[in-house]
C-alpha cells in the first residue's frame, strides 16, 4: 500500500498491487485494474519511487524471514525433532 494524495489534498492510501498505468496529463492519472482512475498530486515519479520503496520494504521483510526460517536459533528446537512432517513423510517412502 502506498500514501497518496488526491487533487483536493484529501490522503489516500492505493493497493500498489492494482495499478495498472500511471498517465502523465497536466495531473498524475492513476489507471487501477479494477477501471478505477484517481488523480493524485504526486507526480508520475514520485508514485513510482513509493512504489518501488514498497515492493523493496516487503522483500526486505520476506528475505529477514527467511533468514529466520534457514537459521533458526538453536535453542528454539530444543526438545523438537530435526525433520518436519513432510520430511518425515518423504523418509517414509523411500
């Protein structure tokens, strides 16, 4: 989700995932997918950047959570077992 602005400087806040295409006319024109158009104040470069600031934000947060997921804290397993279920089913049927 990214924060915009509309021509009356009324915030809104647009599901990045929806846009379709930014049209530079005298005002920025927001096309979303969904036929919805929004005129913002931002300019056609501007809702690029905070768009690709979002998408960078949420693959940031997908690789730290991988990272947990690949090397997790040795202390957290104590007492569980090293093969998760589907592992263990995959041992099963060999």
């Amino acid at each position: 989700m990214i924060r915009l602005t509309r021509l009356n400087q009324v915030p809104l806040v647009v599901n990045s995932d929806l846009i379709e295409h930014v049209e530079i006319t005298p005002d920025t024109v927001i096309a979303l997918t969904t036929g919805q158009k929004i005129l913002v104040r931002e300019t056609a470069d501007e809702v690029i950047e905070r768009v690709v600031t979002f998408r960078r934000a949420v693959l940031a947060g997908l690789a730290a959570s991988q990272a947990l997921v690949s090397s997790p804290n040795p202390q957290a397993l104590a007492g569980r077992e090293k093969h998760s279920p589907v592992e263990e089913e995959r041992d099963g049927e060999e």
